[in-house]
C-alpha cells in the first residue's frame, strides 16, 4: 500500500525522462500507472464492504507519534478510487492536449507528484501525515495552475490559490494538532473511535473553527471561493483533475472523514449548513453570469463544493447518502465536461461560449459526450446526476432548523445549473458553423477517450444504481456517518416532494436557458459584483503585506549595522533581565572567590583591551586590541581546560584578524561622526549587555536545576561513540545533527558574503 | 595588495603551506580522541591559505587550490549530509555513528567511521566558506 501511495513520487521522477524518451505516445504508456493503481484500490471493495476499514501499519517517526498508517475505509476508497480512476484519463488526455509542448515532461512530472500527494492525502491514517500530504497538494497545485509560468496573469493566479489555501492550512496545522492533544492519539482510527471526546472538551469550537479554516479556504466555500476560478490559468488536463476528484475535494474529504468525530452539534451543522448553501448559491449565481466554458464549469464546481459541504454539515442519514452520491456523480460528470471543454477550446481556439456555435457536425463525439455528461450536471434522468439530485433535495427538506432556507438555495441552484448545464452542451454545438481562430475538427482519441467512458459510467451508475451502491459509496457512507447503514440507489423515488422540486428546477432551468442571453445581459452589467467581492479583500490585505513588509524592512533591516546589534542587544538585555527578575526573582550567588593571579592578570588584560579598543581613534590600534581580547580569551579557556575551545578561538582570532586587514583599507578615513549623546547612548547599550552576563553568570553560578547532562555524555563518550574528546564526540556524533544545521548555517553566511561583495563589485563595474 | 609580501614572507609561505596542511589532516584525525577536530583543521587550513594569499595574490592562491572554495563548500556539505545516511540501512536512525576499526600493523589501531566521515565535511565546509569570503574580499580589494 505505501508503495501504491509513494509510486506517484517516484513516477515523477521518471516521467520527464520517459516523455521524452516515448514522446507522443508517452501519455498512454504513463496511463498504465494510474490504471494499475485504480485496480489495485479496487481489489480492496470487497475487504472494506466487509469489515469497514481496513488499517495498514508503517512506522515513519516513532518518536514523535507520526506514522505512515493507512486507513482504508470507504471514504478513502471511493477518494482512491476517484483520483486513480480519473487521473488514469487526465494522464492520457494530457498526452492529447499538451501534445508536442515544451514542457509536457515537466508536466508529466508535477502532475504525478500532484495525484501521489493526493492519494497519501485521502488515505493516511495519522493526523500529522495528512497535513504533509495536504500541504503537498497545496505546492504541486501552485506549480500546476502556474505551469504557463510566462504568463504573468498564470503566475499571479497560482500564488492566489497557493497563498489561501496555505494560509487556510496553518490554520488546519493547529486544529489538528489540537485535535490529537484531546483525542490523544493522532491516529485517525483511534480519533474517530473515540465518541464524544472531541464534542465535550472545551476546544471543540476552537478545533471546529480552526480545521474549516482549512477545509473551506481548500475546497473554495464562500468567502474564499474567488481563488478557484482563477485556478483556471492552468492547463485543461489539471483544471479537470483539480475541480473533478482532487485539490478541491480534499477539504470536502477532510470535513466527511472527521464528521463522525466533530459533526452532530448545532455549531457544525449551521457552519456546514448556511456556509456550504450560500457558497452553492454563488457558484451557481456566478455560473449564469460567466460566458467563458471553463468559467461556467468553475462555478458549478463552486456550487458542488458549495453542496457538500452543506450537506456534510446537515449530518442526517439522507444528507450523508446524498453526499457521497454527489460526490460521486460530480466527478464523473465534471471530469468529463473539463475534458470536452478542453476539446473545445483545442480545437476551436476559443473559450467564449457566445463565439462558439454549429460543431455538432464537426465534433459528433465531443456534442454526444457532452450531451450526456451535461444532462447528469443538470440531474436529469435516467443520469446518476438525477438521484443525486433527488437525494439532495430529500436531504435538505429534512434538514433539522434550516430546511427551509437550505431547500429554497438548493432549488434556485438547480434552476441556474440546469439553465448552464443545457447553455453548455446545445450553444456551442448547434445553430450555425461559427468563425473561430482556428478551424474545429474532432479531438484525437486520446481527448476522447475519457469524457466517453466518464459519461457512459454516469449513464450506467443511473440505470443500475446498485452497482456503486455495492461497490464503495455504501461504505462511504457508513464511513462518513459513523455507523452502518443500507444504502440503496435508484431512479424512481415516487411521487414526493424532491421530484416535485426537481421538475421545479428542470422547468425553471429551461425557461433560463431561453431567455439565458438576456439574463446574462442584465447580470453581467451588474459589475459591482466584481467590485466588491471577496477577492478585493484579498488584493488589500496582499497590500497591506507588502505595505507592512515595507515598512518593518524600513525600521528594522535599515542596512545600518549599529541598528542591527542595537536591537539585537536590547532585545536579548529586556528578555533575559525580564526573566531575571520577574521569573527568577534576581538570585545572586557569589560562591568562593578562589583565584589564582595568572587568571587575575589575563583578566585584566581583557578588561585594559576592551577600554582601549572602544576608545581609540586608530583603526590599527582598535584591531590590534580586539585581537588582545580575543586572544586573552582563548587563555582563559585553556586556563580552565577546554584546549578545543581554546585552539578555535586562537584560528578565529587570526582570521578575524586577516579579514579586518582585508578590509582596512577599504574604509574611508577615521572620523568621529556621532555626537556626544549618541556616543553616550551607544555606550548604555553596550554597558547593559555586560551587566546583564554578568547577572546572569552570577545567578546560574550556584543554581543546578537538573543534573548536568555532560557526565552523562562524558560517560558515553568512549564506550558510546569510541572517542576520548568529548568535545569532538559531541559535535560529530552526538549532536551531529545540530552540527550539520550548523554547517548549512557557516555555508549560507559564506555564500551571503560572496554575494554581497560580488554584487557591489559588480555594481561599481558598471 | 598584489605580490605586497616580502621576500621572507614568501619564502616562509612556501615552507609553512605544506606543513600547515600537514598538521590540519593530523588535527583533523586526531580529533576524536585529542583537542582537534573538523573545525578546527579547517580553520588551520583557512589561515595557511590566507598567509599563502598575502604573500602572493588571489590567481596564485586559486591556482594552488585547485578548486573553487564554493564547490568545496557544497562538497562538504554533500558529504557531512550522506555520512548520515548508512545506518539507515542497518535499521538504525539518521546519523548513528557506525564503526569499522581496523588494525594496521606497525601504526596500531585506525579507527574508520562515519563520524569521521562527517568530521571531514565540517572540515571542508570550514575551509570552503572562510576561503570564500577571504578570496571575495582580496578580489574586490583587486
């Protein structure tokens, strides 16, 4: 299983070398991977339909309690299931669609790491683990919706996308981290067994507040929802994959997976609820107003997103059922609609649905996948789309406290869905033969193949919808609400009030869908939507970043380095005296003044050095008095036995002194520029750090806290780590990591310096 | 500051580089059980090369030591990272010291290990990055 979940990785690896090595035929031999692994997930129905979750143990960092567990229930298999399946035909569509381009291999290579974040994503077991591959998701994500990086606008969409769902994602950080304090354990498994745990502890609102941040900036719920249409910018093949059964769907897949843990309380259920309804009430909204086909599709992910999530807050058996239909019925048609989308846009060189008219003719395939796929977006039957649709509505009539309002969103979303869904598969398709940019034939196979066979399965999963009743969302469902249920799909409920609703939404879709043109008149000079909507907010407090960025680099990073060791010192003076005082009630312990005269005399030999070098006017004199400081030093540490110490401070004093000989001759001529009160004020400065080492060494003089951990490491050193210099032991075995993270430190600090002398080198060269 | 060093300087320089060189693999391998170590040698090396610099000049001291002091750098860096990377394949944590001492006859036991390994990247980081700064700075001096 772990190598099911890491393949992706090393796929990606690979795949550049392997799309350049199979060139066009590359997309279908990559396909074999995602295919492999949809199988793979799928001989795991019959376990999970039995037992309910099937748990995998890999161990990853012990000591921190983070493990690689892999939890397979039914929620994660339909999630597998979805993104190996879906992912097999984005692999091959991509072959198509970017054929030929110059960074297809890279591409390639993104687009693998992308699905293997988000297959670790849906499948860990460990709360940590999770947020890594969520994050992951979040960085492939950028890297994907910014692939056309010479396109400034494709750049400046990825860092959106990126920057609100990671700052959603710190936000997640906490509330898990929370989470596996109060469950005490980290394993979802465990989590989720634990009842009421999460629900009676005081953090509940802080831990539900903190992981919808994420889930709801993650999977585009309203007031964030803005990043997902210019999410767009990307390649067709990842928009596909984005908005059908990944990226987007995580936050969904998050709230689902921890509502047996966090749901059925009034807080999770109006949060979910009225947050989930308004954001399907604006995607669909925002979707009779767009013109662009990729545009329309965004906003019916919007309003998919939109739909989960309210019904996921609702929490009832019906609610529960018709989300994981949906869920289901969602991706299969939207993969499709991207796919023939993108085949439209490829083929025509045109996005905008009012340029497009008369390719019936020309793309048969394309208008009858369209068609169906269409239909299954509108929830007409006999479509997997319409029992979802169905099940929607019964779940929002019987949604406890807002069913009203959740029921009159949903249908007036239904109307506006059905209008675009008929906008998007008759406009472009019929009337007569429109002039585009380029001259529209059929996609090649490779585009076609998955819309086909996505379509057909939404036609199939509708007339048989015991087949994925039996297959994962049965189990998905009991995963999500936490107890077994029976879950059976098909067409005809009877006549009740959601097919009642339901003719309500198709009839009011098509009296939209005749009048759309109008419609769209009247809405889209309505710009004041474009004004004021959430992305301004977002644009100001971009601003307000760089404005507070520039203004700390102003105050703080001056360039003048007194400023620097100014606040660096005082910082370090108020902290440690702050701690002296308050914490540690200003303890003094002088201990026996028992010295030798050598220690005396090399003392004061420091002491006459410092007054000097802090006085003269001689720049020779100053560097020759350091030097007498420094080296007084080394003495006192070989005084006190620490000859490794000792021999360091010597080398560095001697460098120290190269450098400064280095640079001597590089500074202008002594002059006294700073006025006495500066003069005084520095000295302040300065004296306060001494008289707060010296508080301090005299306070940590007689106090032993803990037992010093160095006779413990002095009694390791030779049976332990076969060396007799402790020091050395430490720093090369002990420790040895933190001496590598300071070697990476000694590195940037010499490459800081190169680039700084180089540059100015350079600037005075021109 | 071209060629500013003194005849003596130089011929104290000729003599002092190898012996200085010398010393720091000594104090280098030596660390472990006696003051020295990676640091240390690295900072013994810099000023070896430093004397050598000021009594010459940059292209001479560059061309002495054969590389870059920024691929030395990376180098040890690379280094001292993969001396971490053994006992994981012996079930053991990132960075367990693993030892091989083997007895050589006339000279008595050398004690191989990947801390020693690890030693000699600090040892070249040391160098590459005192170096880098040094030359940087006789550079802009030119």
């Amino acid at each position: 299983m772990l190598i099911a979940v890491l393949s992706g990785f090393i796929l990606a690896a690979f795949a550049p070398w392997l799309t350049r090595a199979f060139g066009d035929k590359a997309g279908w031999l990559l396909a074999i991977l995602p295919a492999s692994l949809f199988v793979y997930f799928a001989s795991f129905i019959p376990a999970v339909s039995e037992q309910g979750a099937v748990v995998l143990e890999y161990s990853w960092i012990p000591g921190l309690d983070i493990s690689l567990n892999m939890l397979v229930d039914g929620l994660s298999l339909l999630f597998a299931l979805l993104i190996s399946g879906i992912g097999t035909f984005i692999i091959t569509y991509a072959g198509g669609y970017l054929r030929g381009h110059e960074y297809l291999p890279r591409f390639y290579g993104i687009m693998f790491s992308f699905m293997a974040a988000m297959l670790g994503l849906v499948l860990s077991n460990n709360l940590i683990t999770l947020f890594v591959f969520w994050e992951l998701t979040s960085i492939t994500s950028f890297l994907l919706i910014g692939f056309n990086h010479e396109d400034k606008q494709a750049r400046w969409c990825a860092l959106q996308g990126l920057l609100v769902t990671v700052a959603g994602g710190l936000a997640l950080l906490a509330g898990l981290v929370m989470i596996g304090i109060t469950a005490g354990s980290f394993e979802l498994s465990e989590v989720l067994a634990g009842g009421d745990v999460l629900r009676d502890n005081p953090l509940y609102t802080a831990i539900v507040l903190l992981v919808l941040a994420g889930c709801f900036t993650k999977s585009a719920q309203v007031p964030f929802h803005f990043w997902l249409p210019n999410a767009m910018a990307a390649p067709t093949p990842v928009s596909a994959f984005l908005h059908s059964a990944t990226m987007v769907k995580a936050g969904v897949y998050l709230m689902a997976r921890l509502n047996p843990g966090l749901g059925g309380t009034d807080l999770w259920l109006y949060l979910l609820g009225i947050v989930g309804a308004l954001t399907m009430f604006t995607g669909s909204f925002m979707a009779l107003r767009s013109t662009g086909i990729k545009a329309i599709l965004a906003y019916t992910t919007i309003m998919a997103l939109g739909t989960l999530t309210m019904l996921i807050g609702i929490g009832t058996e019906a609610a529960i059922i018709a989300a994981m239909t949906f869920l289901l019925a969602h991706a299969l048609y939207k993969a499709a609609l991207f796919m023939l989308a993108g085949a439209v846009d490829h083929e025509t060189g045109t996005k905008n649905i009012l340029k497009l008219g008369g390719l019936r003719g020309l793309m048969p395939i394309t208008f009858l996948a369209a068609c169906v796929a269409a239909l299954s977006l509108a929830g007409l039957p006999p479509l997997f789309g319409f029992i979802a649709k169905e099940l929607m509505f019964e779940a929002t009539i019987g949604a406890p406290g807002i069913a009203f309002f959740v029921s009159l969103l949903a249908l007036a979303s239904a109307m506006m869905i059905a209008a675009m869904a008929a906008v998007f598969a008759i406009r472009p398709f019929t009337g007569e033969l429109k002039e585009t940019p380029k001259t529209p034939h059929e996609a090649p196979p490779s585009m076609l193949a998955g819309p086909v066979v996505l379509a057909s399965l939404s036609l199939i999963f509708g007339l048989l919808g015991f087949i994925p009743a039996g297959a994962v969302v049965g189990s998905a469902v009991q995963a999500v609400y936490g107890s077994p249920l029976e879950v059976e799909l098909y067409l005809w409920h009877g006549f009740n009030l959601p097919l009642l609703l339901s003719v309500l939404a198709i009839v009011g879709g098509v009296v939209l869908f005749l009048r759309w043109e109008q419609v769209l008149d009247t809405f889209s000079r309505m710009t004041f939507i474009d004004r004021f909507g959430p992305e301004r907010g977002y644009e100001k407090s971009m601003d307000g970043l760089t404005w507070l960025a520039a203004w700390q680099t102003r105050t703080l990073q001056n360039g003048y380095l007194r400023t620097y060791l100014s606040v660096t010192v005082l910082t370090t003076v108020v902290l440690t005296l702050w701690a002296y005082f308050v914490r540690a009630g200003a303890p003094v312990h002088i201990g026996d003044l028992d010295f030798t005269f050598y220690e005396l005399a090399v003392a004061g030999l420091v002491v006459v050095g410092a007054i000097v070098a802090s006085v003269t006017s001689s720049r020779l004199g100053a560097v020759a008095t350091l030097g007498m400081v420094g080296f007084g030093v080394a003495l006192i540490y070989v005084l006190f036995s620490a000859p490794d110490l000792g021999i360091t401070q010597i080398m560095v004093e001697t460098l120290t002194v190269i450098l400064l000989v280095l640079v001597l001759y590089r500074l202008p001529g002594f002059l006294k520029l700073s006025s006495p009160a500066a003069r005084v004020r520095d000295a302040a400065i300065a004296g306060s750090l001494g008289v707060t080492m010296t508080l301090l060494i005299l306070a940590v003089n007689g106090v032993t806290v803990v037992e010093p951990i160095s006779d413990q490491l002095t009694a390791w050193s030779y049976p332990e780590a076969h060396g007799r210099n402790i020091v050395n032991v430490i720093l090369v075995d002990f420790r040895a990591l933190d001496t590598l993270g300071e070697l990476f430190v000694v590195g940037l600090a010499g490459i800081g310096v190169y680039a700084m002398i180089r540059l100015r080198a350079e600037d005075k060269g021109q | 500051m071209t060629s500013m060093g003194s005849l003596i300087l130089r011929t104290t320089a000729r003599f002092l580089l190898p012996l200085l060189l010398l010393f720091s693999v000594f104090i280098l391998l030596r660390g472990h059980d006696e003051p020295g170590g990676g640091f240390i040698a690295g900072l013994i090396v810099s000023t070896a090369f430093a004397l050598y610099l000021f009594a010459f000049d940059v292209a001479r001291t560059r061309e002495l030591m054969g590389a870059d002091p920024r691929f030395l750098l990376g180098l040890g860096l690379l280094i001292a990272t993969l001396s971490g990377i053994p006992p994981i394949f012996f079930g053991e944590p990132f960075f367990t010291g693993l030892w091989w001492p083997i007895d050589v006859p006339g000279f008595g036991e050398v004690k191989l290990s990947t801390p020693l390994i690890f030693d000699i990247g600090v040892y070249l980081v040391v160098f590459g990055a005192v170096m880098t700064i040094v030359l940087a700075l006789a550079e802009a001096e030119e």
